[in-house]
C-alpha cells in the first residue's frame, strides 16, 4: 500500500482534519505503543500500520 493510499484511508475513516489528529495523539498497542506518525516515521509498512488502525477502530468494511 502506498502512503497517499493509507491517507486518503484515513480521510475517508475519520475525516480530513480529525485523521491528522488521531495519527499524531492516538497510541496503538498493535504499533509497538507509538502513533501512526511514529509508526510511519519509524518505516513501518503503511500496510501493517493500516492493518493496526483497523484492529483498533471499526473501520468501514469498504475501506479494509
């Protein structure tokens, strides 16, 4: 998955604004205890890094 993949994601889960939001506060135990910005910044796959956000929202079936 692409990064602008895994955005338009997030945009589409949680909204524009409140995506930039969550990523930089939310902390998600299946990332080690880091955000999604430390998660990408740390070159984790943004695939297992969208695999986590699903884990830990429900997240719209159509956007799995």
């Amino acid at each position: 998955m692409r990064i602008t993949e895994f955005w338009r994601r997030m945009h589409a889960q949680f909204g524009e604004v409140y995506s930039e939001s969550w990523a930089r506060d939310y902390v998600i135990a299946e990332l080690g205890s880091r955000t999604v910005v430390q998660a990408l910044a740390d070159g984790e796959p943004a695939k297992k890094v969208w695999q986590a956000v699903c884990v830990t929202v429900d997240v719209d079936p159509k956007l799995r």
